[in-house]
C-alpha cells in the first residue's frame, strides 16, 4: 500500500499522481501535451542527451510515447511524470523511474529554455524520494553520456556515486555513447531528507 507523504497526492487508483516541490507540480503526462513534448525533446541538443529518443521526434513517436507510458504504468514498470512550474503552468520537460530486472532507473529531460535553473535537480529530488519511501527502492541508478556534464553535476549534487563506464545506444546519435554509471542507495539518499523538505 502506498503511504501518504506531505509533498505526495494519490490518484483513485492509488498510484502516485501528483509531485510538488516549491516551485515544480510534477503529474503523469497527458496526450493534451503532445505539441509542447514534440517541440521540446524535438530540439537535437535535448534528445542527443537521451538514450531513447528519436531525431527527428515525430507526431507518431510521440504517440506511440504515450501510448508505452500507459502500458508501463499499468503494469507498475515505470512512473513517468511532466513536469510544470507552478507561476505559469509552464511544461519544461520529464522526470520518472523505471523498473527493470529488479532494478529502479532514474531519467530526466528539460527542454534548452529551461536549462540552468535547477529545476532538474528540484524533480528528481521529488522523483527520489518517491522511489525511496513509496515504492521501497534499495538503490536507484542513473546514466549521463560523457559529454553531458551538466546531467553528471546533477546526479552528483543529489548524492549518486559513480560505478563505471560503457558504451549506451542512443537513438537521436544513431550510435552507441560513453555512459557514465552511477547509483544511490536508500541510505544515502535518506541523509539528505533536510534538502528533500521531510519531515
């Protein structure tokens, strides 16, 4: 059973439906976003970032988009969320975990605009923490390609720890990238409940 937490809402199903932080409403994505998704993770420097992306990212991949997240969602393997500023209700890009051969995965994307603001590491700390204390994660784990330092700084200022190295396919690159490794345990993560606003 999902237990409430203060920052956390359910939806009638029970599954996690909402994410706040001060600045960030963190909710599943909706087909209504399509347009703002397509323009922004449409943008190379953003996709060529991600492992499983296409460019150029079209209407239909961005349907057969959601179409993955419904079925994942259904079948409690990933938790995607879009995520939107609270002053303008502007939607900035994405944040979710998923599971895999027991194992949680942490992603996240902004559109160029947004970059710069922290707002990566404000959603994944929320992302986190729901991993940790809903889902029951023991260790979430994270990738950056070697030439997306910034993802690395974020994943670092939230504690993850480096692994190791290997090459990751990238769909917008059409090529396998240099993957640095990295991962958080549950204990970790639990000393930086002050940053996270838990109580």
């Amino acid at each position: 059973m999902v237990r409430h937490l203060p920052f956390l809402s359910l939806g009638k199903e029970g599954h996690a439906m909402r994410l706040q932080t001060d600045r960030l409403l963190l909710r599943p994505p909706e087909r209504a976003d399509w347009a703002t998704l397509i323009a922004m993770i449409g943008d190379y420097d953003v996709a060529k970032n991600l492992a499983n992306v296409a460019h150029p990212f079209t209407q239909t991949q961005a349907h057969e988009f959601y179409d993955r997240m419904e079925d994942g969602r259904a079948k409690g393997e990933v938790w995607p969320f879009a995520i939107f500023r609270k002053g303008d209700s502007a939607y900035i890009g994405g944040v979710g975990l998923r599971l895999s051969d027991g194992q949680f995965e942490l992603g996240y994307w902004l559109g160029r605009a947004h970059w710069g603001r922290g707002y990566a590491t404000e959603a994944a700390r929320r992302a986190l923490g729901f991993a940790f204390h809903d889902l029951k994660a023991q260790a979430v784990w994270a990738g950056w390609f070697h030439d997306n330092p910034r993802s690395g700084h974020v994943l670092e200022k939230l504690g993850f720890r480096f692994t190791h190295s290997e090459p990751r396919d990238c769909l917008a690159r059409g090529q396998a990238v240099n993957c640095h490794l990295t991962t958080l345990a549950r204990e970790d993560f639990g000393r930086q409940r002050k940053s996270l606003g838990a109580a």
